[in-house]
C-alpha cells in the first residue's frame, strides 16, 4: 500500500461467467462495496452449477478517482 495516496472510498465488483458450451457473457458490475481497513472480504452467493466466473474489482478513492483493475480472477462453480 501507498502510505501517500488518498483513503479509499468504495470498491466495484465485476463479473463475467463462462458456461460448460464456452458461451461467454460480458462483464458486469455485480456490486459496490463501501470500503473498510484491510483486508476485507465480501461472501458471493447465488452461482449456477456449470460455470467458470472471472472477478475484477476497481477502487474508488475519496476523490472519486479510480485505481487499476485487478488481476482477474476465475473459480468454477461445482454442485454442493
């Protein structure tokens, strides 16, 4: 962490999924996460046996300035 950049002030969470015939959705912002002291964690529920999901997720700081993407990444959705 940069101790001189500003404070965060939310985090944007995207998705895209992958079904088991290769089809591939576009990218969608799933959720807005208000910022709290890392690390932090968000739980995701309701995925769809079958698939492959990629996340991404971008800050935004106090200024309302956003910082890079995340490195993607994916987790396959099994059957409990």
């Amino acid at each position: 962490m940069d101790p001189n950049a500003a404070p965060m002030h939310s985090y944007y969470l995207y998705v895209l999924y992958e079904n088991f015939n290769g089809c591939v959705s576009k990218w969608k912002n799933i959720g807005i996460i208000a910022a709290l002291p890392l690390p932090m964690a968000c739980k995701l529920t309701q995925f769809a046996s079958g698939r492959r999901y990629c996340f991404a997720i971008v800050g935004k700081d106090i200024y309302g300035r956003y910082g890079p993407y995340s490195e993607i990444q994916s987790v396959s959705a099994h059957e409990p």
